[in-house]
C-alpha cells in the first residue's frame, strides 16, 4: 500500500538561506538571553523567543520573512544592550 504522504519539496537557494539566517537569529538569541541574570527572566524569554519562531514558522512571502528577520536582529541588538548596560 503506497503512503498518502507527498514526498517534502526541496527548497530554492534562497529559501535556503533564509532558513539559515531565521536559525542563525534564533541561535544568538538564545544565546544572549543565556546570560539573563534572572532564572526567572531568563525562562520567560526562551518561551518568548520560542513562541516567536513558532508562530512564524509557516510563513512563506519573502517580504514578510525579511521584516521578521530584521524585527529579530534589532531585538537581539536591544537585548544585548540591556545586558551590556546591567554589566557595567
């Protein structure tokens, strides 16, 4: 008996690369909020982030995943930054 399933489409070039910029992204977020010092803090941003990503997991138009890469990277800069100034 054949499956039902249809075998997974191979994605483009650019899909591609784009998958490997949203993963890069998701990697240095988690990473930065690893240096949360607040156990609590720290737990409620790696739901955040996961959530995020979840939710945008289906989007396809390159327009949108762009924005969303670019909203990412300007939150990890701003995470960053509030870890930098606690620091100091």
């Amino acid at each position: 008996m054949a499956s039902s399933r249809l075998p997974p489409t191979a994605l483009t070039l650019k899909q591609f690369m784009r998958r490997q910029q949203v993963l890069l992204l998701y990697r240095k977020i988690l990473r930065a909020i690893r240096q949360v010092p607040s156990e609590a803090d720290r737990k409620y941003l790696q739901d955040w982030a996961r959530e995020e990503f979840k939710r945008n997991k289906s989007a396809t138009e390159e327009d949108t995943i762009r924005m969303m890469i670019t909203q990412g990277n300007m939150q990890l800069k701003e995470l960053e930054r509030t870890l930098a100034l606690a620091k100091s």
